[in-house]
C-alpha cells in the first residue's frame, strides 16, 4: 500500500463519494474530529464488529458479550483512575496558536530516527540480496545501532519523565532535539501542562440536584463494575472473559487524521479474567491470537508489526499495541494490555463491595487479574478502507477504481444486473434478489451500459455482480462476475447462493 498524503486524501474522498462517511452535521460546517457513517459505511462498520463478535464470542466458550451504559456512577471514573491520571500532556505553539500533544510530537521525531535506520538496513538489503543477515546487519552496522540507540534513549527518557510528572524535563527534551511546529516550523513553545480528556455531562432537570456525570472514556469500565454479575449469573469459571462493543468520547487536544482519532469513537473491548500469576501466560495467548485474527482478513501481514510500551498506563504491568500501516504510517490500531487486578481492586475499594472469585478447588478468593485486548471500531475501519483502495492499470491500459473489501466485510454483497430495462429481465432480477436478500445484502441496478454499472459496484467494493441476460430466460443461468479478478462465469441461477457462500462465510474466514 502506497505510504502517502495522495492514497489518504483519496481515501477520505472516496469515503464520501460513496457512501461510507460523511462529516457531522457538514450543513453547519461540521464538528471537528467527529463523523457520521453513511449508507455503506454504516454496512461496513457493522460487518467488522460482527467479524470480531463472532471471533470472540462464539469462538471461545469461555467468552459472553454485555452491554453496559454508557452513563455511570461517576465514583467508577475516581475509582478507575480516570478522574486523576487520564491526561495527555499538552504544548502550545506561541506563534502558530497551535495544541500538540508534547508525547506526540517526540515519538514522531524518535519514529523519524526509526526510519533513517530502516532506510539503511533496506538499502543493504538491496545490495546484498539473498545472502543479507538482517539481525548481524542490525547489531553491527555503525549508523543503524547509532540511530537505535538515540531512538532508545530519546523514548526511555521521556517515559521516565511522563512516568515521574516532569512536565519540564518533557519540555527540555522537546527543546533539546530542537522539535518544531510541524506546520510552521516555530519552536517557541509554551510549558508542559496536563489535560484531562473526559468529556462531562449532567444528570437530573434543575441546575441545583443536577449530579456531574462522564460519558465513559473506555467501555472497559462497564465489565469491570459488572464482573460478579455475570460471573454469577453466568456461571462462569476462571479463566473467562467478557466481551463488549460500544461508543467512548475522549476530548482529544489533537483530533486529526480523519476517523483515526475521534472525540466520539467505537471501542470492541473483551476483559479476560484469570488466575494472578497467569496473565503473563495470557497476554501472550492474547497478543498471538488478535494478530492472527487482523490477519485472517489478508490486508497483508507486513502492514502489522507489535509496538512494546514504554510508558505504561497507569493500570498495566505489560502493554504492547498492534500497529498497523496506515497511509500516513505505522500507528496504533489495538491494545493488548496486562491490567493486574488494578480495577477490580480499586472498585471494590470504592464502593465497598467484593468483586471476587471464590475457587472451589483451593476453597479460597482471590481478585482476578485481567488481559485486555481493545480496538477501535473506527480505526479498524480505517485500515480496512485505506489497505482496500486501488487505482488499477488494466491490459488495455484503462484504469478502474476497486476496493478491494474482504469480502466477508462488504457492505454489498452482489449487485443483479438485469443485461436491458425489457423482455422480462428486470423481473428475473427481481426474483433473484428476493432469494438472496434473506442471507445477504443485495442491490438491484439497471442503469447505463452494464460495463459502467461493474466499475461503480467495483469502486464501491461489491464483490459480485450478477447479470441476467437474454441467455437466462431460455436456461435460466447468469454471468456471475468477479471483483478482484473481473473474470466472469456462467453458472446456474439455482447455484448462485452456493457459489456466493463459498466465499463469504465466516467459516471460511474466521478459520
Ligand atoms: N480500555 C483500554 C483503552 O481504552 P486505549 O489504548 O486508550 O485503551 C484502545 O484505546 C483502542 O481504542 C486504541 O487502540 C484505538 O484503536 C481506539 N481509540 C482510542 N482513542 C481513540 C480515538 N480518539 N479515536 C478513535 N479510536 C480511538
């Protein structure tokens, strides 16, 4: 995939040309960091969100799904840590106006150092070719361990700070490497302050017994104060998880990147209780697994790479994200965080109820500890949309636009296409999509020449057409027309269902 401002830019038009996301209310200019998901989009986001349910829901017998409020007691965000440690520490350009997070603007200087290295080692390996030891290369060449190690020490020094509250060591280290506005090139920064990113709200009608609520930051929250509730009623065992999906709102100081970071965004969170001493165990069972799961969807295993933290939050004793390429590079798409028994405890601490498990072998409790896997709905969509964009030279030297969607995720499933508006094919196109519609979402198109009609269903990501012809009336079979490779087969109407479920089943995928 094109790593590049044009792939993007072009994403972000096409999103909106056909369809998949619009910004919010755009008839008032909009809402800045926040967006609305239109008619193909809104397809999309739920097919992932189906794709990762099933994986981990119906997948492990071990896993049950909630749904929890979005508004709650608001004791659970003193509790969680979020009233007090869930700041971004922020810089304000005195030139430009501009907010930057002081964190961002160092790992972006520090991955720059990355890439000097990277490029080094790819051009030895130009020149080496096949005999290339990429390891003995790394640990000896003079520039890549200089680079590394300046990468190290630039990134172990502001995690000391962040972790230490040395908001003026962040600012002399910013300073210090001579960082500057990345749009204007100014260095005259403000100091370091925190910023705490929960977005507050009231409940109740007179401004007097009004009580201060948060919408929540992380749907986490929501298991953790429902842990004994479905451990429960559920009667579940150690070790077992609780799955959720659902909205979270961060006001974020730099909202950018179109979908990547929001300030109203989906989270798909599975809390994974197990026994203390164990989660080591997990976390690596966890982080194995959600990188097999991105990928089953062939975006490309060379598009992922793991990212250990530094500084970790304040409930982690071991956290790694998945990251993937983006357009505009490697970032974070998912979390994996070993989160002790940090919440539970901290929850039973603040109301004062015990939230553990009684094991009947040791007949003793004991506060889980918890794995953490968490991914943005959103951000999924986003590697999703951009790895699936294409500008496609043809033989014939014409070019189309395709998204390449896995199919299992296209909003459309196949578009019928009856070859003219008479003779009675419009009918038996009709009739089709009355058979397909109970398993898949199907489209019916009859306008401009039947060519045209493939590249709009190939731009906006639809993995079959369907044509019934003249052919059809006389043995009732279709052109069945493949996206990816545009080649076309004639099959029986009766076996349309079929050959589509060979391609589109989660079964097929998810295995
Ligand atoms: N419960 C743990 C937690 O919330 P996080 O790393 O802050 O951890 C998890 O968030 C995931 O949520 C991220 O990997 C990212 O995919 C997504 N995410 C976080 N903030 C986001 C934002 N402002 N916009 C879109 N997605 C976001």
């Amino acid at each position: 995939m094109a790593n590049n401002e044009d792939q993007f830019k072009k994403v972000i038009s096409h999103a909106k040309e056909y369809g998949y996301i619009f910004g919010s209310s755009e008839i008032y200019d909009g809402l800045s960091a926040v967006y609305d998901y239109g008619q193909n989009g809104v397809e999309l986001k739920k097919n992932i969100r189906e794709y990762w349910w099933r994986s981990m829901v119906y997948m492990h017998q071990n896993i049950v799904g909630l749904d929890a409020a979005i508004l709650m007691h608001p004791t659970t965000w003193k509790a969680s840590g979020h009233v007090d440690a869930f700041n971004d520490p922020l810089i304000d350009n005195k030139d430009s106006k501009k907010r930057f997070r002081a964190d961002v603007l160092i790992e972006d200087y520090a991955e720059k150092i990355h890439q000097k290295a990277q490029k080094e080692i790819d051009k030895a390996k130009k020149r080496f070719g096949e005999s290339f030891d990429e390891a003995q290369f790394v640990a000896t060449n003079d520039r890549v361990v200089r680079y590394k190690k300046e990468q190290k020490e630039i990134l172990e020094r502001m995690a000391r700070s962040l972790e230490a509250e040395d908001l003026a060591d962040v600012k002399a280290l910013i300073e210090e490497l001579g960082i500057a506005d990345p749009d204007t090139g100014s260095k005259n920064w403000t100091d370091v302050r925190q910023f705490n990113l929960m977005f507050g709200t009231k409940l109740g009608a007179s401004a007097e017994s009004a009580t201060d609520l948060y919408l929540r930051p992380e749907t986490a929250q929501g298991i953790f104060v429902n842990f004994l509730n479905v451990q429960k009623s559920g009667r579940m065992k150690i070790p077992f998880g609780i799955a959720q999906t659902g909205k979270a709102f961060r006001n974020e100081i730099v909202a950018r990147q179109f979908i990547f970071r929001m300030r109203e965004f989906e989270q798909m969170e599975m809390q994974f209780f197990v026994k203390p001493g164990e989660e080591m165990k997990w976390y690596e069972y966890w982080k194995e697994t959600r990188l097999n799961w991105h990928h089953s969807l062939g975006l490309g295993k060379e598009n992922y790479r793991f990212h250990d933290h530094e500084k970790l939050a304040h409930y982690a004793n071991a956290a790694a994200d998945i990251e993937f390429n983006f357009p505009f590079g490697f970032k974070e798409l998912e979390g994996i965080h070993s989160r002790t028994d940090f919440d539970l405890k901290a929850h039973e601490e603040f109301s004062g109820k015990k939230l553990q498990f009684f094991d009947h072998e040791t007949n003793k409790n004991y506060t889980p500890y918890v794995v953490e896997t968490s991914i943005g709905l959103d951000r999924m969509f986003l590697a999703v949309m951009s790895n699936s964009l294409e500008e496609e030279t043809l033989e014939d030297g014409s070019t189309r636009t395709v998204l390449k969607l896995p199919s299992i995720l296209a909003p459309v499933k196949a578009a019928v296409l009856p070859l003219v508006k008479k003779d009675g094919l419009p009918e038996i196109a009709e009739k089709i999509i009355e058979d397909l519609k109970w398993d898949y979402n199907v489209t019916y198109d009859e306008k401009d020449a039947v060519g045209r009609r493939y590249r709009r269903q190939d731009a906006n990501g639809t993995p079959f057409c369907i044509t019934v012809d003249h052919q059809t009336k006389e043995d009732n079979t279709v052109t069945i027309r493949y996206r990816d490779s545009m080649e076309q087969e004639r099959i029986a109407i009766e076996d349309i269902a079929s050959k589509m479920e060979e391609t589109i089943s989660f079964k097929k995928w998810l295995s």
